[in-house]
C-alpha cells in the first residue's frame, strides 16, 4: 500500500498541469503589446504571424481590455491536455480528429489523450510557448545588390551530383526511424561526412523520446565579424517507418550536406550551424530540443532555413516558402531564387509541419522551403530517388544557399548604443534644486549617433514630457539635470539619442519611464549588501548567502556569475536552477523598524527565473508581527532575468507605522517540467522618503531662511544692483540702509559712524551700501545727510525710507 501511495504521489507532484480554459486568438505583435500580454497570465499555445493562441480563464479576459489588446474567441472550455499540433504535411489529420483552429498550415486538433502517440501529431500540452520580443534584423538591400553578381560563381560550386549521392546513400538507412539501428548507421554516416568536408566542430546533440536515445547532427563554422550570430540551415534527418525516405526528407538532408560542402572554405561573418535533426517524424522533437535550448541561453539566431521535401518529381519551376511572424528573409530567398535559377517562389503562410516550427516559437525568423508540388508517395514505400527530380532540387539547393550566405553578409544586429549611468540613477529628485546625474554612451554594432539629438525627457505628474538637451562633459559623456518638483509631486524621465540608421533610442522605454519622488531626507529602516550575515533564517531547501556561481538555466537565463555589488548576494541554489516538485520554501528577515515611516518601499536588484504561475511559483511577503504574512509581490507571467534589474515595491500598506516588520521571499511550489534558476536578490534597502521643502522666510524669492543681508537695516529681497544674487544689500533707488553697527535699529552709535565717515576719519568704516546712506537724496554724501539724520534721531523728523520689503 506505502508503495502504491509513493507511486501517486510521484505522479502528482511530476505530472504537467492540466486545465481548461477557453481559447483565443489575441493580436500581440510589439514589445509593448507582448509585455501586456505576459500580465493576463494564461496558457500560450502558438505563436501566429500577428499574435498568439492562448487558453485563458474566464476571469482573466477582463485584463485583455484594460490592456487595450485586440483578440478574438476560438472555442469555449477547451481541455489542454487534448490539444495537438498538426505536423503531417498534409490533411489527412483533419479526417480523424476534430480540427479546433487553423491559420494557414497552423492546424490545432482535438485528440484523445489514448490516441497521441501517433505520428504526425505533437501534444501542445508538453510544449511552454515563451512570450518574448525578439529584436528584429535589417537587411542591407544595397548590399544585397551589390552581392547578386558573385552569387553565380557560388551557387555554380553545388553539384546536382552529389545531391543525388547523398540522397541514394541516405535511402539505404531505411527506415530511419528514431531510435533505430539504421537511424544511428546514418548518423554516424552524416557525422563522418561533415568531418571530411573540413570542420572539426560537429557535435552529435542527444536528448531522450519516447524512451529512445536521439541524436542531432551539428557542424559549426565560426563566423569572422559576428561570431556569436548564428545562421542555422536544418533539415530532418529521421524517416517514417516502412519509408526510405529519400524526398521526405533525404532530400532537405542532402541540401544541408551540400550547402556545408561549399561554405567550408568560404569566409562567413556570422556563425553557420548545419543542423540535422532527429525525431522530426514524432512530434519536432530534435527542432524543439535545439531551439528552446537556443532561446534558454539567449542565442542570437539571426535566420533559420529549413528544408523539407524539395524534390518531388513533377515539380519545375516553382516552390512554396513557409515563414513565422516575419517575412522579410523568405522574400529574400524569393527574389534570389527569381533571379538566380528562375524559380517563382510563393510565400505561403505559416506552417506547424516542419523543424522551422520550433524556431519560429521561440521568436526567431524562419523560412521553410517546400516543392510547390506536393508529393505523391508521401510517408509511403515509394518514397525513393525515382519519384525526384534532382535538377530541381538543384535549383532549390542554390537559391537556398544564395540566401543564407546574403543574410550572413547583410543582415545583422541594428547598430545601436548602450545607455549607461556610471555613477548611478538618483534615488529621488530635490524640491529645491535640479538633480543632475552623468550618462555615458557606448556604440554596439558600428552605432553612429546624430549629433543633438541626445536630450532628457521629463513630465511632472504624468503631465506630458518635456524635452532638455543633455550636457556634453566629453565625447559620449553627458549630464542630465531634472528639474526640482514640489513636495508631494513625482516625475517621470528617460533619456533619448537618435543613431543613423536605427532611428531613436530610448532608455528606458517611454511606455515605462524611470519615475522619482520629490524628498529631501531618505530613512533607511533596514538594509543588507549580504556579505555579511545580518540574520536571515532559512525554513528549508536551497536557500543561501555566497557568490553566485553562473550555473543553471534550463530553461531561461542562469544565474549571475557575479554579484550586483561586493561578492554575495541571497538567493535560491547559488549553483544553478531550482528543483522540479519542490513545496514553498522561504528566507525571513531580521525585523525593522517603519514606525516613524508614511511611505515605506522595498528596493532592491533582482536576477529572477521562474516558470509562469499556472507551473511555478515566486513570492514576496511582509508581516507586522512576524507571524502572519501578506503577499506585496508574486510572478503574474514567467520572469527570466538575463541582468540585474532594478525593482521597487510600494509596502506602505503593511509596513508603514509598524515597529515589528520583517520581509519573506519565497520560492515554490514548482511542478514536475521546466526548471529556472530562481531567486537573486542584492542591495536590498527599506527605506521611506521624507520631503520638507525650505521656505522663503524672508520674502527674497529664494527658497531658504537665511537673510541674505544680515548687516543691512529692514533688507530689501530684490536684485537691484544686478550683482546676480537676489538680496538688498545695495538697493539703488531706496534710502535709509545705515544701520552700520547691525543691532537693527538706528541709534547714536550708527550716527558717530556717519560723522566719521563723512568726514574722512580713518577709523570711520563705509556704509554698508553707499548709495542708501544719502538720505536727502541729493546724490552726495554731506552734511545734509548728517541733519536728516539728526533730525530722525532727536527732532522727530521723517524716518530714513527702507528698502522694500
């Protein structure tokens, strides 16, 4: 029974999670539209040119709208855990299983769960679509001009030849099934083949389905000028059983062989990586393997060139090209094909049955070329060489070879630059004087910048921006100085270049602007850089203070290999991701003291992986008495960090006035699949701003309350004598300022100063301001004065005039 038990829960706590929801096709194309998108937490299925199919609850649909999303209903309580990818090239699906969406060659069926082992179709249910932006690539349409010429004496080194070899020797591995002993002779056989051709990076890529030891072949050739973006020209290398499998898909095979044969000797500037998958037949298992791997470690794939079945034999003069959410690299192949062999080639839409799939997913351009004709013999017997046409696929292989070596010369990252703060952001922004901080540019990609386009972007209260050209200190150092708000006021900000051929640049972005309270004092209540042990207590798992150490990443981005600051930071397996099925477990605080405190935030750096909330799970907490906790914070969508970030939380509800507070991050539960590499967390402060704006005591539009002319009697506030300094000490025009002993009030003694001065003994100091002391404003200094004076002090006669006040 104990073993019955341990069974269960094994599959509990290892199994996905299964739900219904109702699906939907929401348009989310931009960055800003794909972050909304990550806030309505629901289940992506697909991405699709324009947007993404997604399960989504009930209760979250409202969120689509506040975000401002566009999106349409496909079908009400729909159960994942039956939904399939379509991945047979034809139809022939459709007439056993209910077909629930279809978008050009996207087909999304319903099949029972006893019935998804068969081949040509792929459970949506293991597969976790990330929604991410991925940059985009340009292409130098000049350049490529230019290249069109020597693209003859390199498309003239295939030979139709060895596409026929390669493909008859790929045909006597039959039926290379995944798993099969003819399908590893034939690894070994494509291996050993890529050797001779020159290249000693081939690398047999392994991973595990259905229980079956799989392999992908690889070959890398460094680039020269790009080295870390990548080029992958794939195919399948698998058959269905009782296939040969010479069209399907000996023939992409082939292509990749040949194409690998002739760039082995020709300088590249990115990376090429010749990619023959495995497992294509069962679900893209080798695609899906290499691809999520690529996303996980951030890799720069600039294009993905698939070929699958380009031979058929009627075929002649036209094919069809599949694309993902992006079209410009398949027109590419389209025009050069047109061009170079005479082949029309036809965008066709997307497609789910081919190892550019997978790719697409992960955000990355793709073409998937096809015979325009399909085939006859498709996963039959007579899939052999006799049903190819090899001058065709000829042809084919050329223009495929024509537009990957044009991308590798002429498209590539944008130039661009990086905005840094070398010295830091500003905590908050003075009510009293501008707040000024350095930005220093850096170029990446050959980025030139237009000369006075760098400005500062501000908006009071989330009024509109403003616009303030930076300071040069030298060349791509700059100051920014925010202008000062009133007490109670916020301001938002962002800095903004523009670069020759990008266009703008901003950081951050306008749609999310760095935004500053007005203060004058920072309160901090606790604060910890971890390379000490301040008291933290741990319930259990992998918590812990040290170096982090790089590891990890899975799925995602690792952990950092180094601290924000200093050497240590607090987070979760310091030696890489967190465990699948783990329950919650928590790091706790010391406790701190807000009670002197109106608005208490927690700041700190963060470097996050986790899986989104439908599978794992990443919390923070905040107590008043250290018993009982409230969430302030939780992941609402996956988060993968590839960088500290910056984070803010408002926990004035819970901490604000509360003299026993303390602060929990906590990690789990997690589920049975993808593992991330968890909490790191560093410089972390909870502090509380306080803003006491000095007034202007003394009238002299001056924000202090100092007087700013403690020697002169009753003081005027303007700058009269236009000295640049907003006080009366000589205030032209006005009578009366001879206080000259600054007890402020005319006495005798100030009477004897004037006699002495006026006439001339030495010990006699000058008025204060000269000008003031010519009572009778005759325009001299004489006896008269002294009269006036005397007059005042003993006679009663009119006061000397003040200055204004």
């Amino acid at each position: 029974m104990k073993r019955i038990l341990y069974v269960l829960c094994i599959l509990f706590v290892f199994s996905p999670v299964l739900f219904s929801a109702d699906l939907y096709k929401v348009d989310a194309k931009t960055n800003f539209e794909i972050n909304s998108l990550k806030q309505v937490s629901g289940h992506p299925l697909v991405r699709l040119q324009g947007g993404f199919l997604m399960l989504i609850s009930e209760s979250k649909v409202d969120l689509l709208n506040q975000a401002g999303l566009s999106y349409q209903s496909i079908a009400k309580d729909i159960n994942l855990e039956e939904l399939v990818l379509d991945t047979r090239l034809d139809d022939a699906n459709l007439l056993k299983y209910p077909l629930v969406f279809r978008e050009q060659g996207i087909k999304v069926l319903q099949v029972p769960l006893n019935e998804q082992e068969a081949v040509g179709i792929m459970p949506l249910a293991d597969k976790k679509i990330r929604l991410d932006y991925m940059p985009k690539y340009q292409v130098d349409f000049e350049m490529h001009a230019k290249a069109l010429l020597p693209l003859d004496s390199l498309i003239s080194l295939i030979k139709e030849d060895s596409l026929v070899s390669y493909t008859g020797k790929l045909q006597s591995y039959p039926p290379r099934v995944e798993g099969s002993f003819a399908n590893y002779q034939s690894r070994d056989w494509l291996s050993a083949k890529l050797t001779s051709f020159g290249y000693d990076s081939v690398v047999i890529d392994s991973f595990v389905h259905n229980s079956n030891q799989c392999q992908n072949v690889l070959a890398y050739k460094v680039g020269t000028q790009f080295p870390n973006h990548y080029v992958v020209v794939g195919a399948h290398r698998d058959a269905v059983s009782g296939s040969p499998g010479a069209d399907d898909n000996g023939s992409g095979t082939a292509a990749v062989l040949e194409i690998a044969r002739i760039l082995a000797d020709i300088e590249t500037d990115m990376t090429f990586v010749f990619a023959l998958f495995d497992a294509e037949e069962t679900g893209l298992n080798g695609s899906w393997h290499y691809a999520d791997n690529a996303s996980a470690n951030g890799d720069s794939i600039v294009y993905m060139l698939n070929m699958d079945m380009i031979a058929n034999l009627p075929n002649t003069n036209q094919a069809k090209v599949y694309h993902g959410s992006e079209t410009e690299l398949s027109s590419v192949w389209i025009d050069l094909a047109d061009s170079l062999v005479g082949i029309t080639g036809i965008l066709s839409g997307s497609s789910g049955g081919s190892d550019h799939y997978p790719f697409a997913q992960n955000g990355y351009e793709v073409s998937f070329i096809h015979e325009y004709i399909f085939s006859s013999v498709y996963h039959s017997y007579q899939d052999s060489t006799s049903y190819m046409d090899f001058s065709y696929m000829t042809k084919l292989v050329q223009a495929s070879l024509a537009t990957a070596y044009v991308v590798n010369a002429t498209a590539g990252p944008r130039p661009s630059f990086v905005i840094d703060y070398p010295n830091g952001l500003p905590d908050f922004v003075s009510p009293d004087n501008p707040t000024a901080f350095e930005i220093q540019l850096q170029p990446i990609y050959g980025g030139t910048l237009i000369p006075g386009s760098e400005y500062l972007y501000y908006a009071v209260d989330g009024g509109p921006f403003t616009g303030l050209p930076l300071t040069e200190l030298s060349p791509m150092n700059y100051e920014a100085a925010l202008p000062q708000v009133d007490c109670g006021q916020t301001i938002s900000y962002y800095i903004q270049i523009e670069e020759a051929e990008t266009g703008l640049i901003q950081n951050p972005e306008i749609s999310n602007p760095y935004t500053l309270a007005s203060a004058t004092t920072k309160l901090i209540a606790f604060e910890d850089d971890f390379e000490t042990d301040k008291g933290w207590t741990i319930s259990g798992g992998q918590w812990g203070r040290g170096a982090p150490t790089g590891g990890g990443g899975q799925y995602g981005h690792p952990d950092p290999s180094s601290a924000y600051s200093g050497n240590s930071v607090l987070g979760y397996n310091l030696n890489g991701d967190y465990a699948n099925g783990i329950p919650e477990y928590f790091v706790t605080s010391p406790s701190f003291d807000c009670s002197d405190m109106d608005v208490v935030t927690l700041r700190y750096y963060r470097w996050l992986g986790v899986e989104q909330p439908i599978y794992d799970h990443a919390y923070i907490r905040v107590s008043m008495n250290g018993v009982s906790y409230t969430n302030v914070w939780s992941n609402t969508s996956e988060v993968s960090d590839n960088g500290w970030t910056l984070t803010e939380i408002d926990i004035s509800t819970q901490a604000a006035h509360q003299s026993n507070v303390s602060l929990r991050f906590v990690m789990g539960t997690t589920d049975g699949a993808w593992q991330f590499c968890g909490w790191n967390i560093d410089d972390l402060e909870i502090s509380s701003l306080e803003c006491v704006q000095i007034q202007d005591t003394d009238n002299d539009e001056i924000a202090d309350d100092i007087d700013n002319c403690p020697t002169v009697y009753n003081p005027g506030q303007e700058d009269t004598d236009l000295d640049g300094i907003g006080d009366a000490c000589c205030c032209i025009n006005y009578r009366g300022n001879i206080d000259y002993d600054v007890n402020d009030q005319i006495d005798v003694a100030d009477v004897v100063y004037f006699v002495d001065y006026s006439f001339g003994i030495p010990s006699g100091p000058a008025p204060p301001c000269i000008d003031e002391a010519d009572i009778d404003a005759s325009g001299s200094l004489d006896v008269a004065d002294i009269v006036e004076l005397v007059s005042y002090m003993f006679s009663g006669g009119p006061a000397p005039i003040s200055c204004p006040n």
